[in-house]
C-alpha cells in the first residue's frame, strides 16, 4: 500500500528485521487535530523505532507543535529492555530534547534545557529501576499478545521525568474497519495510574483518570507483531480517537 511523503522521508533503522511503517489520524469529534507516524523495526534479539506527532487539520490553525521520539533495545518476544530513548519536543519557538539511559536496569534522564522542575516528588531511583519507556510499552504489549497473554498485569513506564503504570485489562474481540486496516481486533483497557515526577498543575485531574485508553490491537504481520489499529479515550473536550490510515511492511527475505 502507498504511504505518503511524510513516512517515506523517515530514516531507516540500523536494526535487521521486519519492519512496520505506520500513519495514524487522530481526530476530536469529526474533526482531525493530528497525524503520528510510527516507524518501528525487530528482529530476533533487538528493536528499534522512531515516531512523529504533529498538530494537524482544525489543530494546525491554532497551535504549532511536534513530538519526535526514538528508542533502541534488546530482547525478544515477551522480553524488551530498552537501551536509550529520546525525544525532542517542539512548541512554536521553545524547543526541549529528553534521553533517557537504561544502565544496570535504572533509567537516568539527560534533558536540554533543564526542566524548572522535577515533579512533586521527582521520580526516585526506586521509582526509575526496572522501567520501560513510552514506546518500548507497546513492543512489550505486542510481545505478550504474541504470548497469548492478553491485556493483564501493569506496564512500568519512565518517560524522562513522569513515573507511571499503565494498568492492562482485556475487554474481547472486535471487528474493525479504519483507513487502513480491517480485521479482527482484540479490545484493551489502559489505564493510567501516576506515581511520581509531575508537578502539581500537570498532575492528572480526577476526571482524566477516570476514564481508560480504549485500543483496538490487530496481528499485522501475522502473528509476529501486534499493532493499535485505534485509539479512543474520553477524557478531554469530546474524547479523541485515533486510527491507523495507512500501514506498510517489509519482511526479510
């Protein structure tokens, strides 16, 4: 299937392996407020990806924004152990770079410019041992579907500065139809359980947590890789949805 310019444009990794290239469209009501592209790379004993978020549609007229991430690790299914994450956060002129260390299983964060603050209480070295970044959640997701597992037990994730679980629960079995996937899909709950490194007017309000990430996970390269095909949460204005619109894959010969 064609991709547009955007996903072609992006570096490959130096990771053998099959390689996914994903465009998702997120949208509040009926209107698209913003387009991610996940272009993400396995093989036996290791992964890599890189990831773009960018205002878009109704959102684009009034904010000017765009989130590039990367991650490197090891492991295989059921097994991942990210080695550094990193990314770059951009609003109109303000521009801020997080990476982020796996050493002797403790996350240790290097940011530029500092952050004002590092939450109230700031992750601990407790708190940042035995973690996993954003995007490494969703190859260990993946992994245990792979398993057979399911959605169950909790994610531990460090994202530079906020320590958080997300709590995994397995509602059933849909049928989905977006731009760019049709199919079967197992339905999840994710929910958001913060633990330290927010500052209090970041903090989560009470309504925000009260409602779970809704995903829609499909086998997109057989059974070798598990993937959201949608996202809907209903916190916020309306809630907001986001679906696959496009998907590319290149297996090894």
């Amino acid at each position: 299937m064609a991709i547009p310019d955007a996903v072609d444009n992006l570096p490959s990794h130096g990771s053998a392996g099959t390689r996914i290239v994903a465009l998702y469209a997120s949208s509040v009501l009926l209107f698209r407020v913003g387009e991610i592209t996940l272009d993400a790379r396995f093989g036996n004993d290791a992964y890599s990806a890189e990831s773009h978020i960018e205002a878009a549609g109704l959102a684009a007229l009034f904010t000017d924004f765009d989130i590039r991430s990367e991650v490197s690790g090891r492991g295989t299914t059921g097994s991942r152990e990210p080695a550094r994450y990193a990314h770059v956060e951009r609003t109109g002129s303000k521009v801020r770079s997080v990476a982020v260390d796996f050493v002797d299983e403790i996350a240790r964060s290097d940011v530029v410019p500092p952050f004002g603050s590092w939450g109230v209480p700031p992750a601990s070295e407790g708190d940042r041992t035995g973690v996993i970044d954003p995007m490494t959640a969703f190859f260990e997701l993946s992994g245990r579907l792979e398993e057979g597992e399911g959605c169950r037990g909790y994610l531990p994730v460090f994202d530079g500065k906020a320590r958080y679980d997300l709590r995994l629960e397995t509602i059933g079995r849909e049928f989905v139809r977006t731009r760019g996937w049709r199919g079967d899909a197992l339905v999840c709950q994710v929910w958001y359980e913060p633990i330290s490194g927010y500052d209090p007017e970041d903090y989560p309000s009470v309504g925000e947590l009260r409602h779970p990430l809704v995903l829609w996970l499909a086998p997109v390269a057989g059974e070798e890789a598990y993937l959201p095909v949608r996202l809907h949460t209903r916190a916020g204005f309306g809630g907001v949805t986001i679906e696959l619109t496009r998907l590319q894959i290149e297996v090894p010969a």
